[in-house]
C-alpha cells in the first residue's frame, strides 16, 4: 500500500479526489491546505485521512511518503511539484500543468532528474466514451478524420470572480486554461497525439468588464470571488483554429455568453463517420454508408478514481501512463501558443 499526502483541501481535493481515494486502497497520513479548517473537514468527511497540517514540507520531509496529490489552485502547482519531486517524491498535479509552457517544461524536466512519476489530472483521459473514440479513431472506423470542432460555451458563469480564477498572475488565464484544457487535451489524446502545425486564437475578456454590475445564473467558487476590490484580465471568450498533421480542430469557448443555452460537446467529422461527443457523457454516431445514427449507453466509471488508481500504479510499476506529464506537454504548449496568438493577433506556427 502507497502512503500519499493531499496538498490542498478546496474543491477539486473536496468533490473528485478525497471521495476517490476512499474507493482505493491506500495510505492518506496528511491532509494539507494553508486554511485549516478546510483540511479538517476533510478529515472529518474521510476517516482514512491520518493528519492535518498546513505546512506541506512536513509531508515532503516524512520518509513514510511515497506521492503527493497536488490539488492547490494554478499558481502553486509549479511550487509546490519542483518542491515535491526535489523531496523525492512522486507527484499528481491537478490541471494545467501550471500558468504556462516555460515552466511546465522544467517540471518535466525535474521529474526526469529525479526519476520520478509526474501525472497530470486530465481526467478525460480516462473518461469511458474518450476510451471509446480513441480506440474507434486507432481503428480507423472514422476513415479520414479530417476536423474536430469543439463547443464549451455557457451562460453567465464566471467562476470566483474577482479572486484567483479571474486574475492571470494567479492562474494563467480564463475558460481556455480553465475548460479548454480539458477539452483540446481529449481531443490531442483521441487523435492519437498529432504533431502541431500552426494555430490562431482570439480571446475576449467583455462579460464582466464592470464587475459591480456583472449579472450571472450561477457562479461556482464564489467563496472566493472579490468582486469590491479583486482583478478580472483573463479571458471570458475564446475561438481558435489549429492545424495537426492529422486533423484541424477549431473551437468556441465561453465562461459567460449572452445566449441562455450551455453548449459542451465535441464533434468528430470523418469521411466514413462522424459523432458529437456530450462532454462528460454519451457519445452518437453516424454511418455514411447507412446514414444509421447509433447512441452509446455503456456505465461511465468515476474517472478520477480511474486516473487516481493509474498514478499509484504507475509509481510503483515506474511505467509511464497516458496521464504522465511526458504525454502533456503538447496541450500545455497549444494552449501557450493560442495565448499568444491572441496576444499578437496573428497566425503562429508550431
């Protein structure tokens, strides 16, 4: 059994992963987060977990650590991992990586000095339709699968604003580094990991310009929204297109959008059949041949107790899996590029 500690008790640490690892056998001995009393109702909610402690160096300096879980907001990722891996130990990272490519470039290349596991959550990855699609595309039912189009668009939903999700120092940026993660990195893992050519992108920072006025439906992390006195510079709005040596993607991302409807799915065009992909969900497909549209309805298992179980595993096999940050790299690049090309209003090449 794998001892581990939990860097950060917010949400992520709250909803998706303490509820996994009570599913999987392993040791919890620390609970870590800078506000106590969120770690402590973690340990409250989740008996396995042995300590609470604010200073996550105690659970680097314990020789009885194997891995920790780093689920802290975006700034502290970079920290927090280089500390981790230099401390000997292996390290999950939640998503992104951390704010930008530069950096995420040198935590790949601390986890080879050390000869350590860096996984990354990108939990889509294990996600049983993205299996699905992955496989169908490898098999090449789709023929030439020559676009992806990409919707993760809302309706007045800005998280925390005001606080860190909305200040880029803090978290590298807004709905593309936030959902587009999730949604260009599935796509790069489902075409089986294209080399990149060349990209575009604009982004919009418009919804909540005065943030006093700004009306929403439904913000999530709202305890950490400073909406009197915060910072809102990151991005509400984003499109890009993308050229691989495989397919060209293009996509629309919005945390807000005046249009009352949510929009979150992925679209697979082939020349033998294609399927939109209900994110987090089912997936249909269409036959060209027979112009049949098929509607899967297979058990979604949790993913994060799926790329949780993957990350102790592969500590202690040393085997790379498809979470490694070796296999990561590329979404956190095409997601500096689009930035920049939204920065410099113009093409770039890869």
């Amino acid at each position: 059994m794998k001892t581990i500690a939990v860097i950060g008790c917010g949400r992520i640490a709250r909803d998706a992963h303490f509820p996994a690892l009570d599913e999987i056998d392993v040791r919890i001995k620390y609970a870590c987060d800078l506000i106590v009393e969120k770690a402590q109702a973690m340990k409250e909610a989740h008996p396995k977990i042995e300590n609470v402690i604010t200073d996550y160096k105690i659970a680097l300096n314990d020789p009885e650590v194997d891995a920790v879980f780093v689920l802290t907001p975006n700034y502290a990722h970079y920290t927090v991992t280089m500390d981790a891996l230099r401390a000997g130990k292996h390290v999950m990272c939640e998503k992104p990586i951390t704010v930008n490519y530069a950096l995420s470039c040198e935590m790949k290349k601390e986890a080879d000095k050390q000869g350590k596991i860096l996984n990354i959550g990108v939990c889509n990855r294990y996600q049983k339709s993205v299996e699905m699609l992955h496989d169908m595309v490898a098999e090449g039912k789709f023929g030439n699968l020559y676009h992806v189009y990409a919707s993760f668009r809302r309706f007045r939903s800005i998280p925390g604003l005001g606080g860190a999700f909305t200040t880029k120092e803090q978290s590298g940026g807004g709905v593309l580094i936030d959902w587009g993660v999730h949604f260009l990195d599935l796509i790069l893992y489902i075409l089986g990991a294209p080399k990149l050519l060349d990209v575009t992108c604009d982004a919009y920072c418009e919804m909540a310009k005065d943030m006093k006025d700004y009306k929403y439906t439904y913000m999530w992390a709202e305890d950490t929204a400073d909406i009197e006195n915060g910072t809102n510079d990151v991005d509400d709005f984003i499109t890009g297109y993308v050229r691989t040596d495989k397919a060209s993607i293009s996509f629309n991302g919005a945390w807000a959008q005046n249009i009352g409807v949510d929009e979150m799915y992925i679209d697979f065009l082939g020349d033998k059949m294609g399927a939109r992909l209900n994110y987090c969900g089912q997936f249909t497909y269409w036959d060209a041949k027979t112009l049949e549209s098929h509607t899967t309805d297979h058990d979604n298992p949790n993913f994060y107790k799926a790329e949780d179980e993957a990350f102790l595993e592969s500590i202690g096999t040393g085997v790379k899996n498809r979470n490694n940050i070796d296999n990561i790299l590329e979404s956190a690049k095409l997601l500096d590029l689009l930035y920049q090309s939204a920065a410099k209003r113009t093409e770039l090449k890869c």
